[in-house]
C-alpha cells in the first residue's frame, strides 16, 4: 500500500512558484507523482505522496505528455523537482523532522 498524505498535496498552494521552471504559482502549481513502478506506481495507483510541486507545463514534461524532455532528462526533471519540493517544506516548517533517537 502506497503511502497518502493529503496535507502533502495541498502545500502545492502554498508555494510562491514551480520548482522546476520558477513560473509564478497562480493557482497551476501542483503535487506531481512519480510514474515509476519501482515508486508505487500501478494501473490506476499513484505512486507514494512524494511528490514535486510543478506548474502543469512542468507537469506534463515530467510526465511525457508534451515531449518537451527526453525520458531520462523527465526523470531527472522530476527527482530534482522532489528534491527541491522537500527542501521548500523543511524551510518553511511544513515538515519537520522528530528528534526521536536513532536506533532505539
């Protein structure tokens, strides 16, 4: 089972823009999934809630639907576009990592 996580995805609105081309968010800025199966991508499954917040140009480049980018440059595009989502919520709080100690 895939992991889900709404709040995850609602960040999306709070972004001031797209993570990959800088596009201001006007409302288009988006969570979006990796379409990998080795992600948990299945046939009509998502993969898992980690997810890049892109505009939906960036959306459907990632994604091949306008191929704008070659295959390996898409997923390239995409884990880049993960990290820097990841990167946004731990600066600005959204996420926060526990202080529980390792190992025990």
């Amino acid at each position: 089972m895939n992991y889900r996580e709404p709040k995850l995805l609602k960040f999306a609105q709070d972004i001031d823009c797209c993570v990959l081309c800088g596009s201001r968010n006007r409302g288009d800025v988006v969570g979006a999934h990796s379409n990998h199966l080795s992600d948990g991508k299945g046939l009509s499954q998502k993969s898992n809630d980690l997810v890049a917040y892109v505009c939906q140009t960036c959306h459907d480049s990632i994604d091949g639907r306008n191929n704008a980018f070659d295959p390996l440059y898409r997923d390239l595009a995409f884990y880049k576009g993960v990290y820097k989502s990841v990167v946004w919520l731990l600066k600005t709080g959204r996420l926060v990592v526990g202080k529980e100690p390792y190992g025990e």
